[in-house]
C-alpha cells in the first residue's frame, strides 16, 4: 500500500498489502506518518480518537497547520522548525531517544497531553522521505502531574529576600513537571544569611518527593553556625532514608555575612560555584565531601571567600554543565564560562534567557535532559 502527496510516494505497506495498516489501526497510540515537509500523509483510528481530528480532516495538512499546533509544559510553540521533534527527526535522520510530553490542539478546540516518540521514514536506500509520530495519551497522568506540581511549587516556595544589602536571583527549568532540583536562601540572622541548592538524583515524582523533604530539614537546619553542619546534619537523617534505596542528593549550601561580606562554602558533591569579583570570575574548587544519603559520615570541608561590594555568586545544577553536543562533547564548567562571557556576564547581569538558548543551540536539542536551576546572590543594590 502506498500514498502520494506532492508527487511524493511514501510506502505504508509492502505488495500491496494491508497488513501495516491494520496493525497500525490496532495499537492503543496514535500514529502519524508525514512528509519531509511535515504533511500527513497517514492517520490512524487511535490518532482520531485520542485528538478528535479525522483522517479527511487531516491529510494533505501540515501538523502546524491549525491541526496539532503542539506545545511544551510551559506552553512554547514547538511547531517551527527548531524546536519541532518531528522535523528534528527526519532533519537529522535520528529518533527521539526518550519520549518527551507535548500538548497538542484537538479539534474539540482543548489541549491533549501526549508522550511522544518520532523517527525519521527511509526508504530501501536509506534515504529520509518524511518522518513517523507516535502518542499516547496522558490526559489522567498529567492531571496528576499538576496536582504534584502546585503541591511542590507551594512546599519549595521561598519568601523574598527584603535586603537591599543582597540581591538574590533563582532561576528553575524542571525536566518534567516536577523537579528533583532544591535551591534556597533563608535569612538565618540579621546580617547573615544560609543558602543552598541542591540535586536530587533522577526525575519524576520520587525526586520530587525527595525535594520536599529537603524543604523540611533545610527550615529545620539552616540556622546552624557554618555550611558543613547544614549538610552534616541534613545528609545524616538524608542517609537515613535514602542509603537502602542508592539515592543521594548532591549540593552546594554556604552563609553569607552581609556586612563583612565573609562566605562560607561547603560541597556535597554539587558543581563548583562561580565568584566573581570586579569583573574577574574563578571557581571555587577548593571543597570536596560524598553526596548527601549515600553515607552517615561525620563533617564536610569547609572554605571561606571574600564577597567583594557588587560582587557575584554563582550556584548552579548539574544540568547547565552535563549538556552535551551531536558528538557527545560535554559542554563542562569551563564551557559554561564560555557561554557566560559571550553574554558579558557579569558587567551586564545574568542573561537566563540568553544562556537557555546558547545551551540549547550547544546541545542541538528542543528541551534539556535534566532539570536547570541558577542562584546567583550578589552585595549591594546593582541593578541590570
């Protein structure tokens, strides 16, 4: 069985026969099949049923073309060409390694929530000739997801920090609707603060669920008199419920005297912060301790740095330096610095937007493979 559109052959079936097309029609996920362009050349039942577009509605469309219209989680169009899986797929001739979650319009004018695969369509000589979508719908999954999702935004909600005396800045993309990323700052006296960001390892609602005991033993332990008995203490009742399992949550957590302008920094294994002062930025390499959960180990290293006025500290996630290229370079923390100085950072503040598309443009990727998550606190009332 064949099908032709812009004079285009794409083959459903082998001889004549039916056979694919049935198969097809009886899996319990949309399918869709289109051309290089992205027209849609193939429908089957289940695509129908799951969005309400019929295949007469359908074919000969383009799937952005007031059909599908997909968006991501934060409601970013996905149908132009750079962030479109689909076209990712039949442009670079390789398939989508995880499915990822997309909203697409159905034709009862509401968002469906789907999990989606794509792959490039060849023909016999290995050439691309158009590209292969596969959803299931996730309507009742994700119901549950947003449920999860205001439950832990409310846990993790951080107060403002009314201090002119320290500007502070949080940035949070989740892989998911949920995150395993913590991040927050308390004032733990009248001229000291306590800060942390912290991973927790793998996706989804446990790591979630994780974060939300983080939340709890950082109100009950951010108070302690230095960063390594913030994290003593935490990763021994941490240890207490993770180490069975072979969980662990690395972290970065330090204090701040305003006035002195006097850091303290401790590492449980989380990326090395970034202190810039007068323009000049270095990393802060000199601390080492295990992850939190992994052990009930006594004591966490411990340096101190200066925190100049209109100085700079940077805390961030695994996730901004694990982004890696087509060839599998990893982008690394002097990367990130990279991407920092061609955004003039910091004479002209921190660009979040800038820096999300310059890692996405490093990764060649429409969404990244783990959460991101940025604090940044800085002395004194300078302004972008």
């Amino acid at each position: 069985m064949m099908t032709q559109h812009n004079g285009k052959t794409i083959p459903l079936g082998d001889n004549g026969s039916d056979l694919p097309p049935l198969v097809l029609n009886s899996l319990n996920a949309g399918v869709y099949v289109t051309d290089v362009d992205r027209r849609i050349v193939y429908w089957n039942q289940t695509a129908q049923r799951i969005t309400g577009w019929r295949s007469q509605d359908i074919l000969g469309k383009a799937c952005h073309e007031q059909v599908l219209c997909h968006v991501d989680k934060d409601n970013r169009p996905l149908c132009g060409e750079e962030f479109c899986p689909l076209h990712r797929a039949i442009a670079t001739g390789t398939s989508s390694d995880v499915p990822i979650v997309v909203f697409a319009l159905s034709a009862r004018d509401r968002r469906v929530p789907m999990r989606v695969s794509v792959a490039p369509l060849r023909n016999p000589d290995g050439q691309t000739i158009g590209g292969v979508e596969m959803f299931l719908d996730m309507s009742q999954e994700v119901g549950d997801m947003q449920r999860a999702q205001r439950i832990q935004a409310q846990c993790l909600l951080n107060e403002a920090v009314n201090d002119p005396r320290l500007q502070v800045r949080m940035h949070y993309v989740p892989h998911d609707m949920i995150g395993g990323d913590f991040c927050a700052v308390s004032r733990a006296g009248p001229d000291h603060y306590a800060f942390i960001l912290a991973d927790v390892m793998g996706h989804g609602l446990s790591a979630a669920l994780y974060t939300m005991y983080l939340r709890s033993l950082w109100d009950e332990y951010c108070r302690q008199n230095s960063p390594a008995a913030i994290l003593t203490a935490m990763n021994k009742r941490l240890s207490s419920v993770m180490s069975g399992e072979g969980g662990f949550a690395t972290a970065v957590c330090g204090t701040v005297d305003v006035p002195q302008g006097r850091l303290l920094l401790s590492s449980a294994g989380g990326p090395t912060p970034l202190l810039c002062s007068k323009g000049n930025c270095q990393f802060v390499t000199e601390m080492s301790g295990l992850p939190m959960g992994l052990l009930d180990q006594d004591g966490y290293d411990q340096v101190e740095r200066p925190l100049e006025p209109e100085g700079r500290l940077l805390l961030f996630s695994d996730g901004l330096v694990e982004v890696r290229d087509a060839g599998g370079q990893c982008l690394d923390t002097d990367g990130l610095v990279r991407l920092l100085q061609d955004l003039q950072y910091p004479s002209r503040g921190l660009d979040v937007s800038g820096l999300e598309e310059r890692l996405l443009r490093y990764s060649n990727a429409i969404r990244f493979d783990d959460d991101i998550t940025l604090l940044e606190l800085r002395l004194g009332s300078l302004v972008d």
